[in-house]
C-alpha cells in the first residue's frame, strides 16, 4: 500500500460529519472510515428500496491532461483510443504475468482524462503512471472528494437538484452543478443499483453532503453496506477478489478486454491473458450460495462432492436482499459450472453449497 503500518490514519473532509451522524469509524486503507451508522442491515437494505449516500472520498481521483489515449492504453485492457467524451470505462491495469496491478475507472474528458483508483491502490497507481508514461502531465487529485449516491430513487433524489442528471445514462458522465456546488457526476456505482458517483473539491464535500442528506429518501452508509450490496451484485474487491497473482480471465473479467484490445493485444500481459481467453484458464472464480445460514469468509477451503481441496473463498458473508450466505471464491475449471455441489469450510466444519450464476441480484442499471 506504500505507507508505514504505524503512519496516522488519514481522514476524509466528512470526517466531523460522519461523527456528528454518529458513525462507527475504523481504519480502512490508512483512512478513519465509516463502518456503518444505523446499522449495516437497514443501510443495505434502504439502498436496495430508497437510496443511500457513502463517502468514498478515501478513493484515488487523478487526472492525466493532454493526449493521453494511446499512452495509456499500452497499461490497460480497454479501448482508450475509442472511448468519447463524456463516457465512462472499467478497466484493468495489468502487469507482464497478466496479474491485475488495481482496477478502475477512466471517463475521457476530452482534453483529459479522469481516473478513479482504489484506496489502498492509489500510491502504486499513481508512482506506475509516472513511471510508464513520462513527459504527460499526471495529477493524483488530493483536494477532491468523491460521494456515492446509490439506490432505486437516486436518479429521483438528483434530478430534483440537477435536473440535467435525469438524462444521462449508465457509464456517462456529466460537469454539473448541484445547488451551487460544481461537480463532475458519472452515472455509476459499485452496488448493483442505478446510482451516481460525484466528485466535488474537498473544500464543498461537507455541504454537498448535507443538500444530499436533506432528502427524504436518502440515508447514510458505511462501508459495512457497501461490502454486501457489492458482493451481491459479484463485484471484485482488489486484495480480496483480485489481486497482482490474479488474470482478468481467471476472475471472468473477459467482457472488460475491448473486442480490439483482443485483436491487437498491446498490453502488459498480453500473451498470457489472450491466450488463456483462448484456451482457458487453469482456475476461475465462480459464485456460491450455502445452504443454512453460516457466512465463510475470506480463506474458507473450497471441497469438492470427495472432500479434496479445489479453492478458497475470497469473498463471503450474509446477503441481507438474498436472504442467505452467499461466497465467492476460485475453484479449478472442472468444478466451476453451474448447479455443481461444493463444500466450504467453516471453523473445521463442511458446509454444504452450490456453484450459482452471479450476480447474486438483478442489477438495475439505466442503459
């Protein structure tokens, strides 16, 4: 992560806000973050039926100015060069083994380009642009902050207080004004749920916050609620789900690598991960729903219908809208189909499970 263990933890310009709602704060990659306010349950839920806000502020934003397609996309599995104004992009940055250095998000701004990285990526991210791309003006944005407003009603909740949210689509992104405050808005999310991420100078955070919270149907969340609304939704957490030992291939990112990016390869890894689109790849990260009701978590063994070892979990807990404990893990070729019974290890004991499709939920993005 590039920082001391024992370095201070940082905070984000929420930091009183979070305090004064009565939050829970813990570490969480060298930020004091909100873990949950009312309670992880009832956030999940309300961001499934209303809309939730979450500060993600702890998040990298950078910004790379000028011509930068073709520069960045020798680092990436995506169509950079073919990416227009004002649209959004998740993509992968890879290394020479074809394991994943972080994944992210790229809206092409037009004269330049905005990158949101993970937390605990942002320092590697950041030292690795500088590196591979010299001569390129390269801006890790400290003095922004990032808000999530995700759920059924976000869309609602935004056009009331930018009303030219209310066309935009998933993936698109906007340079908005929410009251008076200007803000870089992408209609995205990491929840399954149609939603907004807004970008904002740190300075406004606490005031954009507050106009967001003032609605009716918005509530604050933690981190707690974002770790299962994304689990359900089978999204991969890096350090978890993904990591630099880790293929896009393996971890069924495929739809990530653009049909010309396969044709023409030209990133780092290349030969590794377009030949394991080909022929496959010696393991893959499959869902799993458990019967009963005890969560694995991350590092439960994966057994097969003989109780040989075939994976590990990297994801697991209780699914508050699957109504159960659901996992996601790696497990050998052979295993991984659909409606395949597994048994997960937990405290010494095998626990009975299946191999279903993700995601767990329905995803309702606006498309």
């Amino acid at each position: 992560m590039g920082e001391q263990a024992d370095a201070p933890l940082k905070r984000t310009p929420l930091y009183d806000l979070h305090c004064e709602l009565g939050a829970k704060m813990v570490p969480f990659a060298g930020y004091e973050m909100p873990v949950q306010f009312k309670g992880i349950l009832s956030e999940h839920l309300h961001a499934r039926e209303k809309a939730v806000l979450f500060d993600v502020s702890h998040m990298g934003q950078m910004r790379i100015d000028g011509e930068a397609a073709d520069a960045l996309e020798s680092l990436v599995v995506a169509d950079v060069k073919g990416l227009p104004v004002g649209k959004v992009r998740y993509t992968l940055f890879t290394n020479a083994a074809g394991g994943i250095i972080d994944d992210l998000m790229i809206t092409q701004g037009g004269y330049y380009l905005m990158l949101v990285v993970n937390a605990a990526r942002k320092a590697v991210d950041f030292a690795h642009l500088r590196d591979r791309l010299p001569g390129f003006d390269i801006h890790l944005l400290n003095d922004m902050a990032l808000l999530a407003l995700q759920g059924p009603a976000a869309a609602s909740v935004l056009s009331r207080l930018a009303p030219a949210s209310k066309v935009m689509l998933f993936m698109t992104s906007e340079a908005l004004k929410i009251g008076d405050i200007r803000c870089i808005v992408s209609r995205t999310g990491y929840t399954g749920e149609d939603g907004f991420e807004i970008s904002c100078a740190a300075s406004e955070a606490e005031a954009l916050a507050r106009m967001l919270l003032a609605e009716p149907e918005v509530m604050p969340a933690g981190l707690g609620a974002r770790d299962t609304l994304r689990l359900e939704a089978g999204l991969c957490l890096w350090g978890n789900d993904i990591d630099e030992t880790t293929t896009p291939v393996e971890a069924g990112l495929n739809w990530a690598i653009s049909r010309r990016r396969r044709e023409e390869g030209g990133f780092p890894g290349d030969e590794i991960i377009l030949r394991q689109l080909f022929d496959g790849a010696p393991r893959k990260r499959v869902g799993i729903r458990l019967a009963g009701k005890v969560p694995a978590r991350r590092g439960s063994r994966i057994l097969d219908g003989d109780g040989r070892d075939i994976g590990v979990v990297t994801s697991g807990g209780y699914a508050p809208s699957v109504g159960g404990p659901i996992a996601m893990g790696y497990v050998t070729p052979a295993v991984a189909d659909v409606g395949t019974s597994v048994q997960l290890v937990v405290r010494d004991k095998p626990l009975q499970g299946e191999v279903v499709l993700m995601p767990f939920i329905e995803q309702r993005y606006v498309k």
